[in-house]
C-alpha cells in the first residue's frame, strides 16, 4: 500500500492530470448513480 501511495505522489507530481484523474472518475461515480436513485425514485413515485 505504501508503494502505491508514493506511487501516486510521483504520477501526480509529473502531471496534474494524473492526480485529478481518480477524483473526478469518484465524482462522476458519484453524481451518476445519485442520478440514478433520484431518477428511479422519481418515477417510482410518478406511477
């Protein structure tokens, strides 16, 4: 787990891109399944 972690710190370190790839792969993660239980809960109580 600590090779990974400073794994991470070197990637994020050579480019930006990769330090603020996983956080916005966990925030679209986020928002779509929100979506999804808002949108099913919305049609469930539509019916």
């Amino acid at each position: 787990m600590n090779d990974f972690v400073k794994g991470f710190i070197k990637g994020a370190k050579e480019t930006p891109r990769g330090f603020f790839a996983p956080a916005v792969a966990i925030w679209r993660m986020l928002i779509d399944t929100s979506d999804s239980l808002t949108k099913d809960k919305n049609s469930v109580r539509r019916t």
